[in-house]
C-alpha cells in the first residue's frame, strides 16, 4: 500500500495518458491486480487534490508490462476531491474484481465501482 504524496504526472506513464486532465494532482493509494481477466496486471489507483479531475484510475500496459508505455484510464469520472482507502473485491459475486474506495472532502463516502466486464 501506498501512503505518501507522489505527483501522478505525465512522467509517470511516459505521456500516454488517454483522458484530459487526468494525469495531476497527487496518487494516494494504489493496487496491483487483473482486472481485465486477461492475465495482465494493471494499477487501480486513487487521488487526492484532484479537484476537477478524476479521482481513481486504472493504468493498463499498452505494450505489455515490460514495455514502458501505459495508457491511464478514469474510474470515476470528475467526483470528488480526496479519495483514500481502495480496496479491489468481488463485491456482487459476478466472478471479477469491483473497486471499493471513499472520498472525504466533498462527503461522498464509500463508493463501489461495479466491473463492467460481467
């Protein structure tokens, strides 16, 4: 687990950020998993200062994992300000991974991101 301020810029993945804005304010927490169900790991992850922009995100190799490119895709969408604990679980029971997580400054709570891939 991460726990600590570190800028989530275009540095980090090489410029190949795929939404708009998405790429500052700074990570918070993070998880490593196959969320795709294709045997690929990808980096789910959540941010804080990110008024306006999105805050939990997926990183997915774009050239496989050793390749060096990643493209970053948004979670959920411009809806919070400071998301924190993340937490990857079948929470409906479909048989892939769900994200769980919360944001505290605009008083969102906890908020489940369901898998759209079953």
């Amino acid at each position: 687990m991460l726990h600590r301020d570190i800028p989530v810029n275009d540095r980090l993945v090489g410029g190949t950020g795929s939404v708009g804005g998405l790429l500052s304010g700074c990570g918070r927490i993070f998880r490593v998993a196959d969320m795709a169900g294709d045997g690929t790991m990808e980096i789910v992850f959540t941010t804080e200062r990110s008024k306006g922009k999105h805050g939990v995100c997926r990183m997915v190799p774009a050239a496989g994992v050793t390749g060096g490119k990643w493209q970053m895709q948004s979670i959920s969408g411009i809806d919070g300000v400071k998301h924190d604990l993340i937490e990857l679980l079948d929470l409906d029971g479909d048989g892939d991974l769900d994200v769980m997580t919360c944001e505290e400054v605009n008083n969102l709570g906890v908020i489940w991101y369901e898998n759209p891939l079953k």
